[in-house]
C-alpha cells in the first residue's frame, strides 16, 4: 500500500477534529440541528486551516444516512465515499482550471437534476476567486435560487476577489490561522500516535514555521521524520527544515544587548562559511528581539515560545530596558529593507553593519529621567561642564584681562 502523508492521514473526520476553527464548526453545527442550513456558503482564511476540510464534513453531515447530522457515523457509503472523493452527489471542483462560462453551464445544467443517491447534490468549488468575472455572473441566478436539493459551498484564500454580487449570495465565515497552543498540542497527539519524539523547541520550530497553517505543520513533521527519524535532535530538525536553531538566534540577541562585537562578528562569519541564509537570520532576529520587547513589557514571555526558551528570554529581557530594546529592534528590522534594495545585495556586509549600529546605539532614557536631568541642571544640583561645581567653583574661566 502507497504510503499516505501525515496531512492526509490525519485529515480531520469529524467536526470535533477540526483544530483552531471552534467558531465556525459550533456555527455550523448549530445550523444543523436547527435545520437551517444556508443553500451556499462561503470559507475564506489562509492556506491549510481547514476549509476544504470543513467543506468535506458539512457534506458528510448533510448527505450521512443518519443525517443530517452534526456528528455524521463516518462508516456508511455516502460519509467514506465523501471522504474519498468519489461521492456520486459531491463534486469537488478546483476553480483555476474550471473557470469559464461553459464549466458554469455545465453546473446549471447538472444542478436541475435530482441526486442520484444521496439526500442533496453539493458542490465544492476550491479557490473560487479564479472564476472569470463572465463565469461569476453565469452562476449568478443559480446561487441565488438554487433547486431545494441543492448545495455550494465555496473556499477560497482572496475573498477580496470574490464579486460583491457572490458574496451577498453565500453565508460567509471566515478562517484563523491555528493558534500556536492549539497546534502545538495536536501536533504532540500526532506524534505520540506516530511513536515519534521531538523536543518542546523543535516543536516550536515547526509550528513557527508553519505560519499558521495545519496542513504545512504536518507537511514539515512529515519531512523532519523522513530525514531524521522518529527521535531528532534540535539541529537535525533546524538542518532539515533549512531554519536557524533558536539557541543561535538566542545568542545573537545575547551579544547584541551586552554590545559584544566581537562574538556577533565571529558568528557571522562562521554562519557565512556555513551558507547559513543572512536575510532569514535578520528576520529570526528580528522576531526575537520582539519576543525580548513583549516580556520586559509584560514581565513573562510570549506565550507561543517553547517552554524550554521562555525562562532564557525573560533573563535576557531584564538586561535591558524597554526603550533600548525597542531601538534595537528598530535597527535589525529597519535593515531587512536596506537589505532589499542594496545593488548588487550584499546579505553578508549589510549584516554585519547593521549589527555593530546596533551596538553603537547610545543607552537609552525615558522621558521622566531626562525631564528629571534638566530640572536638576536647572536648580544648580547637577554638575556639567561650566556650571558651579559642589565647591563653589567658578562656572566659566575668567574674562581675559589686560
């Protein structure tokens, strides 16, 4: 048997399996049991959170022989074969390359006919914004008065693109990016079911990695286990996901806070020899010395960090107030434009530039500390170049005299 992937193996079969989109399964759910199904709906949100799988199981749970059901048994011939993609009644249909007038006529025409089978003929269309703007107004008539035994249900990354004229058509509920504890914890269930181990940073790199998506998370665990095993250690992970490990990152912004230039220079250069990505290591960096701005300001650390960085983050965040911190950060994000427009792009020399700027900067003060200095300068109480000292000395030399 062909091996199947993780993010096709682990492909949620039920509305309580979904990850991250508690709003729209309870929404949906709920229309269900009050028999108040909308006849087209409309799924936007980022790649990889679920929409075409929300797709699958609204049709399961419409067309299930014990539906319609929010809980579909999953087990008889219309759920597995809806599961499988090859349902009789559900046609999933991929927009780019179905997106003219005569693949909208053929869907009105095929909508006028009963279900061979199952209780309603549902179709999904994936990426729905790639329809021309003739194909959208082709299926104008039909979307908004459907036959009763029919269903649309659209998803779609742009809905931006979607005419006016649709949207006001469908019902529409809109996707999350998967909340980092919540990915993180299905992902530990993934790999228990999968007698794998990764640590609490190597997970975190995976789930950073991801931006959100479920499907890319499993994606990246596929590849890591493929290339290291099923027990890997942090470098393996970083190595085959062609990411920096968190510790080098860490250190940077070590060096950085205690102004220590030489061991940001040598690490560049190691990096360099290495091949390392500079542009991607700005960029962790960047994110980093945001990571150290949030837990000065909140006194604990972002809560999307490995347990395992958290307690190194909040020690470093002391070291430093708010103010420099944040002019730190300023620099290295600042410079990820430079970088795009140097000519010809130097990665290596913006870099390193970049970071000894960095170290430069002057100790920051708030605006009470120096609002506090003046007023000192101003009562006599402060010492400054030729001003009366604590003795009583003369503020300026005497006049010249003849």
């Amino acid at each position: 048997m062909a091996y199947l992937v993780l993010a096709r193996k682990w492909r949620p079969q039920t509305f309580h399996d979904m990850t991250g989109q508690e709003h729209v399964v309870q929404t949906i759910a709920n229309a269900i049991k009050a028999d108040r199904v909308a006849h087209a709906y409309l799924f936007c949100g980022p790649r990889g959170v679920g929409k075409t799988t929300a797709a699958r199981l609204l049709a399961k749970a419409l067309n299930c022989e014990k539906g319609p059901t929010a809980e579909p048994c999953g087990t008889c011939q219309p759920c597995t074969e809806i599961a499988a993609g090859t349902s009789v009644d559900v046609a999933e249909i991929d927009g780019a390359s179905n997106n003219g007038v005569e693949n909208v006529r053929e869907i009105r025409e095929a909508a006028k006919y009963l279900p061979q089978r199952d209780r309603h003929k549902i179709y999904i269309i994936d990426e729905v914004h790639m329809l021309s703007t003739a194909a959208f107004n082709a299926l104008l008539k039909t979307l908004e008065e459907p036959p009763g035994h029919v269903k649309f249900i659209f998803a779609t990354t742009e809905p931006q693109k979607v005419p006016d004229t649709i949207l006001s058509r469908c019902q529409r509920h809109n996707f999350r990016r998967v909340p980092v504890t919540d990915m993180t914890r299905r992902l530990k269930e993934i790999l228990a079911a999968e007698k794998a181990t990764l640590s609490d940073r190597a997970l975190a790199l995976v789930v950073r990695q991801s931006d959100g998506g479920m499907r890319d998370a499993l994606s990246l665990l596929d590849q890591v286990l493929s290339a290291c095993g099923n027990e890997p250690s942090d470098e393996a992970v970083a190595e085959a996901l062609g990411a920096i490990d968190r510790t080098v990152v860490q250190t940077f912004a070590e060096a950085l806070v205690r102004r220590d230039a030489k061991t940001l220079l040598a690490m560049i250069e190691d990096l360099f020899n290495k091949g390392v990505d500079l542009r991607r290591l700005t960029e962790d960096l960047a994110l980093q010395l945001r990571h150290l701005v949030v837990a000065r300001t909140l006194g604990e650390p972002p809560p999307e960090l490995a347990e395992s960085e958290r307690q190194a983050v909040l020690a470093l965040s002391k070291e430093a107030d708010v103010a420099q911190l944040t002019r730190l950060f300023d620099v290295v994000h600042e410079s990820l434009y430079e970088h795009a427009r140097a000519a010809p792009p130097n990665p290596r020399l913006a870099l390193e530039m970049t970071l000894l700027k960095a170290v430069q900067l002057a100790p920051a003060a708030s605006i009470p500390d120096l609002i506090a200095k003046v007023e000192r300068i101003a009562g006599g109480t402060l010492t400054t170049p030729g001003s009366v000292g604590a003795q009583g000395g003369r503020s300026s030399p005497a006049p010249f005299r003849s």
